[in-house]
C-alpha cells in the first residue's frame, strides 16, 4: 500500500530537529505527532515528546503538559502515564491561561532538547481569534520549532499560518486533515479527560495538613480556608518540579491536600478549576475573585 500524504511527511522529517504541530480539534494532530516519532526512531534516534493539551492530555494528567522521552518504539507504545516530566498549568484551556501555557511548554521544550536528538511539540486546538493567535505566537517565540506542520480542514490556519511565517520566517508545512479523522463528542472528550484525573488520584491517597505559606501565588492575609475547598493544585518538590496533583480539602477549619504525591512536597501552585472526586469533573474558577474577592 502506498504511503499516505502524512506519512510521507513524517518520512521527510524524520531527522528534524524539532516539529509543532498545530490544528483544531480533531485534525489528527497526536496522530501525526506519533508518526513523527515512530520516522524519527526508524533512524535510530531519540525523542523528546511534549503533549502540551491540557484539555485531553495522553501524557500525565489533564491541567499540565508533560513530556516523554523516547528511546525505542516499546517506548512509544507504551507508558504514557508515566511521564519524565510535568509543568502544572492549573486549567484545561489555556484561556485565560497563556502565560502559564506558554512557559510550561517551552521549559519542557528545554528539557527535552538536553535529552533527546529530536523534539516534538503537540499543541492544544485553540487556533482562533486573539487568544489562539497570541498564544501560538509565544509558543513560536519561545520554543523556536525548526518546522511547523498545520493541519486543517480548510483554510482556518491561513491567519496563523501567515503570522508564523511573517513574523518568524518558519517553515510551514499546511496539510489536509485525513479523511479518516473522526471528530470526537463533548461527552467523549470529558469522559476522556475525567479517565485521565481518575488516574491521576488513584491510591494510596493521603491527607496532609498545609500552611498558608506554601502556596504560589501566596494567600492573601485573612483568606477564609472554605474559599479554597475542591481546587485543584500541583504538587511541587524543592526543585520547582511538579510531581502531580493534589485537591484542597478544608476539615475543621484546617486546610488539607489530598494526593498520592505527598511524599518530597514542598509546594502547592494553585490551579484555576474545582475538582468533583465523584465523577472526576471540573468547574473553571477565576483565582483572582477567589481570592480577593473581586
């Protein structure tokens, strides 16, 4: 059988340095971003792979984007929820969070490039509008891809398309969504999603009392510990390092965090978004009104 469009493409750029990939939702973007690695380990080399959506992660879980290396197609199949590396961003849209998007991925970009020979970037599918156009700008400005592979069904990356190009003289591939792409439902992307934080809270879960100083941002003076119950937050160690989630819980007028990471926890970062430990939901939260009431 001959190879298709998007596999001759991987072949093209099986010895890259480095590859984005961006598209809305559903255009095959992990997909591509696999074959990619698989051409790259054809060839004998190593992989770094960023999953930087953080709405249906394959790698760690949703709110982070992670990175896996890749050392051999065993590798490639298998433990994706493992991942070498997280960054917590507290939310599952980069929305209101670009900031915080955008530094995740390119640090992880960093790390990947000291240990692999290739890096691939798999983005999130906001495309759209000032928020989609500037984050895809940063993300471009800080990981500096070598080549950028846009896939869609029409014309809808023709304006970043020509951003990226005019603004950082890139190589742009576009290419054509594969006809065998089927879009995904909401309810199959939550359901998705919620899998994900289920198995990031699997046990043994432990509850462990925290100090008002050790949460980034910091709380404000006076803060009534009820207004923090269900947010979700990344468990840190003492090298800034997210080792995975934990769930703020208020007992007694004590505040607790509920994680399977507690061990080596040296700081909470805050996120953006309640947690159900029910059926493993999530209500978006503005951390600003949370906080200061505002």
């Amino acid at each position: 059988m001959a190879p298709t469009l998007h596999e001759e493409l991987a072949q093209e750029l099986a010895s890259a340095a480095s590859v984005m990939l961006i598209g809305a939702l559903d255009t095959g973007k992990t997909t591509m971003s696999r074959r990619l690695a698989r051409a790259a380990l054809d060839e004998g080399r190593t992989v770094g792979y960023i999953d930087a959506d953080i709405g249906n992660s394959s790698i760690g879980p949703p709110t982070c984007v992670g990175l896996r290396l890749l050392g051999s197609h065993h590798d490639l199949e298998h433990a994706w929820d493992q991942p070498d590396a997280l960054h917590f961003v507290g939310g599952i849209s980069p929305e209101r969070l670009v900031l915080q998007h955008v530094i995740a991925t390119a640090a992880l970009v960093d790390q990947a490039r000291e240990g692999a020979d290739m890096v691939v970037i798999d983005t999130s599918p906001m495309i759209a509008g000032v928020v989609g156009e500037t984050l895809k700008y940063h993300k471009m400005e800080l990981c500096r891809p070598e080549t950028v592979i846009a896939l869609q069904r029409g014309g809808e990356l023709e304006p970043v398309v020509g951003m990226l190009r005019r603004f950082f003289g890139a190589n742009v591939v576009t290419a054509p969504v594969e006809g065998d792409v089927m879009p995904s439902s909401p309810d199959e992307r939550m359901g998705r999603r919620a899998a994900r934080f289920e198995a990031a809270f699997l046990g043994p879960l432990e509850r462990w009392r925290v100090r008002p100083t050790v949460f980034a941002p910091t709380l404000p003076s006076g803060l009534d510990p009820a207004r923090l119950d269900g947010l979700l937050v990344g468990i840190h160690d003492t090298e800034g390092r997210c080792q995975g989630l934990g769930r703020l819980e208020v007992d007694d007028g004590n505040l607790k965090v509920l994680t399977n990471r507690g061990e080596g926890m040296q700081g909470l970062r805050l996120g953006s978004v309640r947690l159900d430990l029910e059926r493993f939901e999530v209500r978006p939260v503005n951390l600003r009104e949370l906080m200061f009431g505002l």
